[in-house]
C-alpha cells in the first residue's frame, strides 16, 4: 500500500491518540502562554480528553486491523486495554488535580504529562513492532520519571523520580538488548514475521535469551518481584496522585503489553515463557504479601500491595491460552477501581493541610467519619480477594485458569500467599473499626468521595453484577485478537 | 397458603430481605445528620421488625414446601458469567437449617438491645449477616454458595472486633484468618471439580446438584476424590470446628457480643456439618469412606477431650465454647457413620445444639449485662435472687447434658446408635462424653445457681425483665417440643438423610 493511502486509513483508527497528541501539544502551548493560571482549565480539558480517547477507543475494530503500516495494531485486547487506561488515567487526573489545586501546586505541565505518559500507553497496548513496543514503554516512563520528582523541592519525591529513571533505565537498555537479540536471531522486528520464524525453527538459544531479557524488562515496568526493588520507594516517595496514578493505568498497560508478547510474536515459545512467567508469579505473590505485613506507611503497603497483585495476574497469563488471557484481563479490569479507590482515600487522609499516611492515621475512622470507613472497609475487602466483592471473582478468574492449564500448585501457591496479605488488609480494617480513634481527619474534597464512591460501587454490586458482559467483552477481544 | 407465593423467588426474598434492611438503615444513618436521642432505639425496633418479616417469610417458604419431595425445590435460576449462576433452591436439610437461622435471628436482636456503642453499625452488620447465613443454605450453585460462605467472615469479623470483649482485636483476626485458610483451600478444589465437570462435557459445572450427579456417576476417580475431600475437610473442620483446629473458637466466642455468639454458636458452626452433608458425603463417597476412621478419631478425641477441658474452665462463655466442640464431635461422627440414624442424629443434633448452646449464651449474657464478669467464681448463690432465670438456665443446662425429653437427646443417642453399627468403640467413646458433659454442665450450674449468696456485689441483681422473658420463651418451647416430639423434625428431614446415606453407602468398597 502506498504511504499516503495507508496514512488516510490509518487515520480514523488511530483517532483516540490523536486526541491526546492534540491535546498534549495544545495544552503546552496554552500554558506556555498563561502559565499556571491555566492549571484548572487544562486539567478539566485534561480530564476530558483522556476520559474521550478512552470513549473513542471503544469503537475501534475487534478483529485486528494493522495502521500506520503494521506498526500499530487495532484490535480487541487493544481496545480493551484502552478503554480502562483512558478511565484510569481521567480519574487519577481527576484526584491529582483537585490535589494540586488544593495545596497549591499548580504547574500546568502536570495534565500534560499524564496526557503523554496515557498516550504512551495506549502504544504499548497496540505495539506491532519491537520499535512501537520500546516507543510505547518509553514514552510512557519518560513521562512518569517527571511525575515521580513532581515536587522538586521535597527531598523524597526527588528521591523517588531519580532512583525510578535509574533503575527504570537499566531494565529499558535490558529491553533493547533483548529486542536486538530477537531481530538478529529472527531477521524481523514485526510481530507476525518473529512468530512465523519462531515457528519454522528459528533461534535456539540466542532467541531464548532475548526472550527472557524482554520478559525480565517487561517485569520491571509492571513490578513484578524479583523486578520490584524500586516500587515501594517511588510509591511511598512521590506525592500521592501521582501514585494512585502509577499504580492504576500503567499496570493494565503492561498487562496487555505482556499478554501481547507472550501470545503473538512467542506464541511458539509457549513451553520456555512459562517457565519464566510462573516464576515471576510465583516470587510476586509471594514476597507482595509476606514483605507487606510490617509496613506502616499506607503507600509503602500499597506498592507490596500492587506486586502481589501483579503476581495473580501473572499467573492467569502463565496459565497460556485464551481463558489465561481474558482472566489476567478480566482481573485488571477488576482490581482497577479498587485501587483507584483506595488511593483515593489515601490521598483524603490530611490532618492540617499535611498528608497522614499511615496505618495509625486510620485509627477510630469508623467512628469520626463512617462513609468514608465503609467506603474503605468494601475496597479494602474487594482487593484482599474477599467475596462478594470483584477482587475474589478476579482470583476466582486467575485460579481457574491456573487449575484448567494444569498449574494446580501455582493456584494453591496463589491460595496461600491470599492469605497472608488478608493479613495485612485486615490490619488496617482492624485500625479503622476497632482502635480508638486517633485526631480528626480533614474534611476529604467531594472529588475524592464520588471516586471513592464510583470505586466502591463498582467494586460491588455493579462489576459483580455485569460481569457477564464484561467477561463477554474480554473473551470476544482475546480470541479475536490472539 | 403455598398458592400466595406460587411464582415468587421466595427464597431471594427470604435471603435479601435482611439486607434491604440494612440498606434502609444506611440510607437513614447518612441523612440523619444531628443524632436524636431516639435514633438508636428506632434503628433497633427496624431490625426487630425486619428480622421478624424474614422469619414470616420463612414460613410461607415452609409452608409452600413439600417436605415428602426429594428434590430440590422453590428453585431459582438467574444465569450470571463464566457459566456459573445464581441459582437457589432447597430440600430438607436446607429447609431445616434456614428455619433455624430465620427464628433465632430475632431472639438475637432481642438480646442486643443493650448494645450502646455504635448501634447503627451493628444493627447494620447482624442484617448482612443474616442475609449471608440465609444464602449458605439456598445456595445451588457452588460459587453462589463460596460467596455466602466466606462472605460471612466480614461482619463476623467486624462484629466480633468492634463489639467484643477485651482480646477482641486478636480473636477476630484468628476467627477470619483461620477460616480463610481452610476456605482458600476449598476454593482451589472447587475450581478443579468444576474443570474436571466440564472436561466431561457436563452442560452446567456450578450446579451443585449436576456436581452431585456426576460425582456419583463416577467422574472422580477416587485418587483425586482423596485431594478433593482433604481440601474440603480442610474448610469444614475449621468451621465445625474439629479437634484440633477448634482453638479459634473459644476465642471468637468469648470475646464476641452475647448475639454475636449465639450465632457463631447456633449458624456458623452448623455450615461445617452442612458442608459435610451437602459435598463431602455425596460427592466424595470414596475418600469419605477411606476417612471415616480418621473422623471417627477426631471426632471421639473432641468429644472426651473438650469435654474435661470444658471441667475446667473458669469463664462462663469459654465453658460452653468448649461443651460446642464436644458436642460438633457428635455431629461428626454422626455424619461420618454413613448410616440413616447417624445422619438423621447429626441434623437433629445441629438443630438442637443451634437453640440450646444459643439459649446458654443467652443465660450467660443476662447475668453478663446485669454483672459485666462471666466468670464463675463471681457468682453463686442466683436462685435466691432471680429464681425465674435460674429454673431456665436449668432447662438449658439439662439440654445441654442430653437429659430425655429436652431436644439435647434425640441427637446424641441416633448418631450414638449409627456410630455403634459401625464400630461399637466408637460409640462407647462418645458415650463416655455424654457422662463427662454432664460432670461439667452440673458443676457449671451448681456453681453458679446453688448455695448462698457470699458476693455482695450480687446482693441488688435482678431477675428476668419481660425483654428477657420474650426472648426465652420461644427457645423454651422449641427445646421441649422437640425433644417430646422428635418425629416432626426427624420426619421432616428423613428425606435429605436418605438421599445422603444412600449415596455413601452405595460406593461402599
């Protein structure tokens, strides 16, 4: 196809990034003229154009359409991935915002970055190539290392953005290493061509390890353990929107960004990548809800708290095949309002204008402000996997296909390390209900409690409820898409 | 009265009715800005009132019910995701155990009309609890039915946390984390049959009753039967509880609020031997057969065991906590016998240990609301200043014993009987218990009833008031109808034991 024709049809597929590439650029400019009297007005555009790209996302194509001459696909997982990124990144934007706005930290760059970083991510979930792939990853870590420093002058958060670029650079020279290890040994970077090598024979053990290099770098970028290290201090060091906004989006971004790579270009290599996935599960569950049970600092948990979670998703996607896919998916889609939720709470815990992030901040909420203690209470006991609510049919989801795909260990493994972080999910119940209660919170801003509120419906009655649509969805998009 | 809710999901009613309840009381805690003084007695007589609309609703269930039909019945099926459904639907023994739920519920309330401390929130958790005590037994699709199991741990655990006594804060996290612990286990072998179900080409693997049906058509083979039931054992026992996972529950029930534990006592104990009855026995007859020696053991050990620690203790509560484990031990057995007259004594012990051991927390709750000390060294002397509680506390205590004639004996002696065909030693070990129990409810009674009374403190206390009086009747009539006339109960519930029996015995090696 000629470029001018494949640009024009690849153009109306591409319209959800093209909103936040127009959105980015216009609101840099905007700011460059107004400065930061343009901070409310560019998050509120902020909000809506991501929130848009997510709506805009929904109706891309579920069986896979290649643009911008295969370096970008369009298809169901994609279009998935997209639409709870989109969601992710406005609410997340949303709570940074009315933050920011709050204590007087207005820079306009902040809409704009979020804007790129969701941008990045929606080229992640629809790489084709080893170039959009890297493209993706970076641009979404690029953005985020400026998150992470957000407040320049505070010594933790400059802490967290510098060892996070470090650390985060490591793993992406780890994945370009891996990626020129697979060019070379299959002769293609396009997804398609690997797999059709990878099926002819190609590689041997220089592919293997290129393969376990992009696994490992891949592993950074969603923090799973051994590939954690830096988690709980970036989480605990910047502020606290930017967390709630590392620990939503770009987790679902890797998920699919995994899935991708295992089930396309690998898809041959199932027997060797199991390995490597399980292990990565398995060190995951584990350590996220053993290294959780001493930690005071709510963010700090939060992070143990995101690579446990990470480990059970990881497991639903070393189980192979579709129903392993759609349940990691599933699981995301599940685990992301929760989240969203918690920090939202985490972020309306001030006691005079000073965050109070602790376990012994929550102490006696339940009397002081009971909304506020049920809303926690619920998401605390969706994402200890507690049923009724979404985190326990998320596990549920995990261990059948672990079992279906003969890991029964790896599920019983999973069983266990459920467990013990009830332990620690149950510690900061335990702090909300039964401790008296410790000096009044602040007042929390209507922004966080219709997130929290949104959060907590949807972590019961309305995603329990649906969920038959919502598996419908997924497993339509996994196997049209895989 | 069956034609009124022909039609209805009655069961659904039945089961969420509770909870609209609760939602109501929300609805009224978040726009009820400035407190009245009244607030807390209305939110009070609202949960009376729904918890008596659920036992009302019961009853239509009960009555449009045909006690002589096999089957499961007032089904209900609502397809939900991965194949799974909410499906409900019910035979004798779920009939039984909801009936049972349904009228003490009230009498709990009752009971917590003492509560001060944050009664909304309370009146809140017992209605959810409730709902999810309720769903337990209509449950017929086997995830519907997790979801009921273990979602009962979340207002257990707040209710036990916020209300209880001194250790509350350690007793609740050993109640929750104990019981996650043997119910992930179970989760995991659900999942597997489930596969190994729809492996076979089985149209709707969640179904408990299609479960069934495959089960005994052979589709686990007994290698993996083996696997199954210990997974499932390892829920059951702790929930029973057996020896010796059982250290949990004189925690919880010591530190739990009066209501709290007569429902630990009375429900939550009873959804281990449910769980017996409805997988283990039916669905693993195999491996069930291979452990019966192995129960058997447990169960005798339970019964002697709890019963001369029981002797010794000092604390009211954590006395009949322990007389709980010896007489779940009965239940066990009873199960594990196979026979008609073990399984038909292990329903009918449940149902009567559900009033009797809820009636002795209640007797310990009265002189605990009047006194604030449940230890029995504090009292002695009661029946010179409240006669009228200490001639109950006495019926209690004789049911307690098994004494004929109050509902505590039928039980004991049909599982005593199906254990005997099985293996005489057996049956004598549990007899020793039956004579041990008495030793320590006597003792229990004397200490705290006879003599005079030497505490001064004890000098102003007061006898039953009519709150109290309301609450007793009702359990006063069910302990000596059914241990007058054991045939209703019996009668009713033959068909689920039948079923039951037949289905162990028939894969007998």
């Amino acid at each position: 196809m000629n470029p001018m024709s494949d640009l024009s049809a690849s153009l109306p597929l591409a319209h959800p990034e093209l909103l936040l590439v127009g959105f980015a650029l216009g609101a840099a400019m905007i700011g460059a003229w107004f400065k930061d009297k343009a901070f409310h007005a560019l998050s509120i555009l902020g909000v809506t154009a991501i929130a848009g790209a997510g709506v805009l996302a929904m109706y891309g194509p579920f069986a896979p359409v290649e643009i911008f001459q295969g370096a970008l696909v369009v298809d169901g997982v994609a279009v998935f991935a997209k639409v709870l990124i989109g969601f992710a990144g406005a609410a997340t934007l949303a709570l940074g915002a009315d933050h920011f706005g709050r204590t007087g930290d207005k820079r306009f760059e902040y809409p704009v970055l979020v804007a790129l970083a969701v941008l990045g991510m929606f080229v992640m979930v629809s790489a084709q190539d080893l170039i959009s792939l890297y493209v993706g990853v970076e641009l979404q870590s690029l953005s985020a290392y400026v998150l992470a420093a957000w407040r320049r002058d505070d010594a933790h958060s400059s802490e967290a953005g510098l060892k996070y670029f470090v650390l985060s650079a490591i793993s992406s020279g780890l994945l370009l290493f891996g990626s020129s290890f697979v060019y070379g040994f299959t002769g293609s970077i396009r997804f398609d061509a690997i797999a059709a090598a990878v099926n002819e024979g190609a590689g041997g053990v220089g592919l293997l390890f290129g393969l376990v290099l992009m696994l490992c770098a891949l592993g950074f970028k969603m923090s799973a353990a051994p590939f954690h290290m830096w988690t709980p201090d970036v989480y605990e060091g910047a502020p606290t929107p930017v967390t709630a906004f590392f620990a939503a989006a770009p987790k679902v971004a890797a998920v699919a960004l995994m899935a991708r790579v295992l089930y396309e270009p690998f898809a041959g290599m199932e027997a060797q990548w199991q390995q490597v996935v399980m292990a990565l599960a398995a060190i995951s569950m584990v350590w996220g809800s053993i290294a959780a049970l001493q930690q005071t600092n709510l963010k700090r948990l939060m992070a143990y708290s995101s690579i446990g979670n990470i480990g059970f998703a990881l497991m639903g996607l070393a189980a192979g095949g579709e129903q392993g896919a759609s349940s990691a998916l599933i699981y995301m889609a599940l685990y992301l309002p929760t989240n969203i939720g918690i920090f939202a709470l985490i972020l309306a815990m001030r006691r005079e204008g000073e965050p109070a992030e602790t376990v012994a901040d929550l102490a006696g909420m339940a009397q002081k402000r009971p909304l506020m203690a049920a809303l926690f209470t619920m998401l605390l006991f969706s994402i200890a996997g507690i049923p009724p609510f979404a985190g326990f049919i998320g596990k549920l989801l995990v261990f059948s296909a672990a079992v279906e795909g003969g890991l029964v260990w790896l599920a019983v493994l999973g069983g266990v390390a459920a467990v013990v972080s009830a332990a620690y999910y149950l510690r900061l119940i335990a702090s909300i209900w039964f401790a008296p209660p410790a000096a009044q919170l602040q007042a929390p801003s209507g922004t966080i409690m219709v997130t929290a509120a949104a959060a907590a419906a949807l972590s019961f009655p309305i995603l329990v409820l649906m969920l038959g649509a919502v598996e419908r969805w997924v497993d339509a998009a996994v196997r049209m898409s895989f | 009265m069956s034609e009124i809710v022909a039609g209805w999901p009655i069961l659904s009613i039945l089961t969420f009715l509770p909870a609209a309840g609760a939602v109501l009381i929300l609805l009224s805690r978040m726009s009820a800005r400035g407190l009245n003084p009244g607030y807390d007695n209305g939110v009070k007589l609202l949960t009376l009132f729904f918890t008596i609309a659920t036992f009302v609703v019961s009853l239509f269930a009960f009555a449009a019910f045909d006690p002589s039909n096999p089957e499961f019945q007032l089904t209900e099926n609502v397809p939900w995701a991965f194949g799974a459904s909410y499906a409900m639907g019910v035979d004798t023994l779920a009939m039984s155990l909801v009936m049972l739920t349904t009228f003490l519920t009230p009498l709990c309330i009752l009971a917590s009309w003492v509560i001060e401390k944050q009664v909304s929130s309370y009146m809140v958790l017992f209605l959810l609890l409730e709902t999810l005590m309720i769903g337990v037994f209509c449950a017929q699709d086997i995830i519907l039915f997790y979801i009921f199991f273990e979602g009962g741990l979340i207002p257990m655990f707040i209710l036990i946390g916020v209300w209880g006594g001194e250790r509350r804060v350690y007793a609740a996290f050993k109640f929750f984390l104990y019981t996650l612990l043997g119910s992930l286990l179970m989760l995991v072998a659900i999942v597997a049959m489930v596969s190994m179900a729809r492996a076979a080409g089985i149209e709707n693997p969640f179904s408990i009753p299609a479960l069934t049906d495959f089960a005994q058509a052979g589709g686990f083979s007994p290698q993996v039967q083996i696997w199954l039931w210990l997974a499932f054992f390892a829920s059951f026992a702790v929930k029973m509880p057996m020896w010796p996972v059982h250290t949990w529950l004189p925690d919880a029930h010591v530190e739990a609020p009066t209501a709290a534990s007569v429902v630990l006592a009375a429900i939550l104990l009873k959804m281990g031997g449910y769980g017996f009855l409805r997988f283990s026995l039916p669905m693993f007859p195999d491996a069930s057969h291979f452990f019966t020696p192995f129960v058997f053991a447990l169960s005798v050990i339970a019964i002697v065991w709890a019963s001369l620690v029981a002797f010794r203790q000092l604390d009211m509560k954590k006395l009949i906590a322990y007389s709980s484990v010896a007489h779940m031990g009965f239940v066990t057995m009873g199960i594990f016998s196979g026979n008609e007259q073990g399984i038909q004594g292990a329903i009918f012990q449940m149902l009567s240990h559900g009033i009797i051991s809820g009636a002795l927390f209640l007797c310990v709750g009265v002189v605990y609301d009047r006194m604030h000390t449940r230890e029995i060294a504090f009292y002695g002397g009661l029946v010179n200043r409240m006669p009228v509680y200490a001639a109950i506390f006495l019926l209690f205590t004789m049911g307690n014993v098994g004494l004929p004639g109050t509902s505590g004996f039928p039980g004991e002696i049909l599982t005593m009987v199906g254990a005997f065909q099985v293996n005489a030693w057996v049956a004598a070990g549990a007899a020793l218990g039956v004579i041990l129990s008495a030793a320590y409810a006597l003792t229990l009674y004397r200490k705290v009833a006879f003599g005079v009374i030497e505490n001064p403190k004890l000098d102003g206390i007061a006898d039953l008031d009519a709150r109290e009086w309301v609450t007793f009747i009702p359990l006063i009539v069910a302990t000596l109808v059914m241990g007058l006339a054991p045939g209703y109960v019996l009668d009713f519930t033959q068909n689920s034991a039948e079923a039951i029996s037949s289905a162990f015995l028939g894969a007998r090696p």
